[in-house]
C-alpha cells in the first residue's frame, strides 16, 4: 500500500481534488440563486459576442 501511494499519490490527490471542486461547482449551479443566474448570463454574453464576432 505504501509503494501505491508513493507511486499514485499525487495523481489520486489530484483526482479527489478535481472531484470536490466539480461537486462544489454543482452545487453552486444546481440552485437557481445568484451564482447560477451570474454564471448564465455570462455565458451567454460570451456566445453571443463570440457570434457578433462572424
């Protein structure tokens, strides 16, 4: 087991890191409060600027 986690250490860090951090992003998104709605319109505004752009 030691030589797994000397081996695979900071992969398997880095993953459970990734992980939490999409399920902290979820979460903020999955509620129709502030940062959804935020992050909604910029998106959109990103799309329709980057078609204004053609």
């Amino acid at each position: 087991m030691e030589q797994v986690m000397k081996h695979y250490g900071n992969a398997i860090l880095a993953v459970v890191v990734l992980l939490a951090l999409g399920a902290i992003i979820v979460a903020a998104l999955s509620s129709d409060g502030y940062v959804a709605a935020e992050f909604q319109k910029a998106l959109t505004n990103f799309f329709t600027n980057m078609n204004g752009m053609t």
